[in-house]
C-alpha cells in the first residue's frame, strides 16, 4: 500500500437539474466567467442551489 488515499468519486445526480427544496447552496467566487459557468452547471446538476459572484466584494455583498 503506497498510504495514498483516493479521492472519493462526486458522481452527479442526472435525474433533474433543477435543485430540491432541501438542496444545499454554494456561492461560487471565480473572476473567470467560462470556469464559473462550467462549475455553476456542474453543482447545479448535483442538485445545489448555486450564486455567482466575481470577486470577493461581490461575494461579501451577497453574503452580508
């Protein structure tokens, strides 16, 4: 055993896009638009309710 540990696999739920009532939320904060796009989709189809802010005032801002 070389004493690394594997990453646990995120495998995204393809039954709906659209986030449960009880989904939780991520605020994504990412000044590249495309990257914070592809993120964005991709936690919206794991279920999340996701924001998007590009720079850490806009973030606070959403926050506060």
């Amino acid at each position: 055993m070389s004493g690394r540990r594997d990453s646990p696999t995120v495998r995204p739920s393809t039954a709906s896009t659209e986030p449960s009532p009880d989904a939780g939320h991520v605020l994504v904060v990412e000044d590249d638009d495309a990257l914070a796009r592809a993120m964005s989709r991709y936690l919206q189809t794991a279920g999340y309710r996701v924001d998007l802010a590009a720079d850490g005032a806009a973030a606070a801002e959403r926050v506060l």
